[in-house]
C-alpha cells in the first residue's frame, strides 16, 4: 500500500508518520484485504489541527475522513475514528447484501469542468450564452450496481454520484433527495 503523508505550511516528522502509517494501516488490515493507497494531509486551522484523509480501495470505494483538535495526533486519531467507523459499515453492507465482488471495480475516464458563477461573471449582458470554464479535469467514473452505487455515495458523504450501470452498460446518477430519499436517473 502507497502512504503519502504531507502537511500544509507545518513540519511533518518522522514519528508522526510512523504513527499514521500503523495506525491507519491496522484499520485497514481490520475491514479490507485490498487497500490501493491512502493520502493523509496535515493543516493548521487559527489553533486547531486538521487532519484529512482518503484511502482508496480496489473495490472502487473511496473513504474520506477530516476532524480537528488541538494536537495534531487527536486530531489524526478522530480521523482515523471517522474512517474506521465507514470502513466498519461498507464492511456490513457487503456482507449484508451476501455479495463479494472478485474482480476490481472498472473505472472508466471523463472530462469535468468547474463553470465560473454568475457573480463572477461581469455584470453587463454577456456577449454569448456560453459559460466561462474555469477548470479543466480529468475524472473516472465507476462500473458498479445501482446498489453498490447508492453504498458508496452514502458512505462517501456525496450528494450525487455518477457511474455506469453495469447491468444496462449506459451512464447513470444517483443522487440524495431533499425528503431524504435516493434518487436514481436512468436514461
């Protein structure tokens, strides 16, 4: 497994990766056999410590963790809280749905743009109705079930999620509703 372990304007030394490296790699060891990499970044916020971080498992699910305290190894241990405790529920889904997925999940390349707003934009009539790119990136979208796609968003955190249904082969997006519903859009 990758680690890279990183800080924001502050020192990171040695131990303190050390102590990223066991710990986060116990919990993984715990709830994963596969894990890819995992990227760990330290900040200072006013007197607060931030930790952030994001491991990567082959199963194409991507748990992410931030807490903050005022030392940077609390800080890191609430992290590693937050990621034991998502870990530990994707773990009880799979087995719950009696379902283990052999091969790695597919992943294929798309192209995202972030559009700038409108407050950005000036405030005399624009001379197209085209929006202004403001960034350019390459993201993957997953090859998952609708299920396997509605875990990984709501253990994700996100909104809404795209990917390719597996079963149809075509491009659909779950996303959370205001009720608090799951939506699903299947073109």
């Amino acid at each position: 497994m990758r680690y890279q372990i990183s800080g924001k304007q502050i020192d990171i030394g040695a131990a303190l990766q050390t102590h990223v490296q066991t710990e986060l790699g116990a919990v993984i060891e715990k709830y994963s056999g596969r894990p890819t990499d995992a990227t760990v970044i330290f900040s200072k916020s006013a007197h607060e410590f931030v930790a952030e971080a994001t491991i990567h498992l082959s199963t194409g699910l991507t748990a992410t963790a931030k807490a903050h305290a005022n030392e940077i190894y609390a800080a890191f241990d609430a992290c590693t809280e937050k990621l034991d405790k998502q870990l530990r529920r994707y773990k009880r889904r799979l087995k719950d749905h009696h379902k283990d997925r052999v091969e790695p999940v597919e992943l294929f390349g798309a192209a995202s743009y972030i559009l700038a707003s409108e407050s950005e934009v000036e405030e005399s009539e624009p001379e197209t109705l085209q929006p202004i790119i403001v960034a350019e990136m390459e993201t993957k979208i997953p090859s998952l079930t609708v299920g396997e796609a509605v875990m990984q968003m709501e253990l994700a955190g996100a909104p809404v999620l795209v990917f390719r249904n597996e079963k149809k082969d075509g491009v659909n997006v779950v996303y959370r509703r205001e009720d608090g519903n799951i939506g699903w859009i299947d073109p």
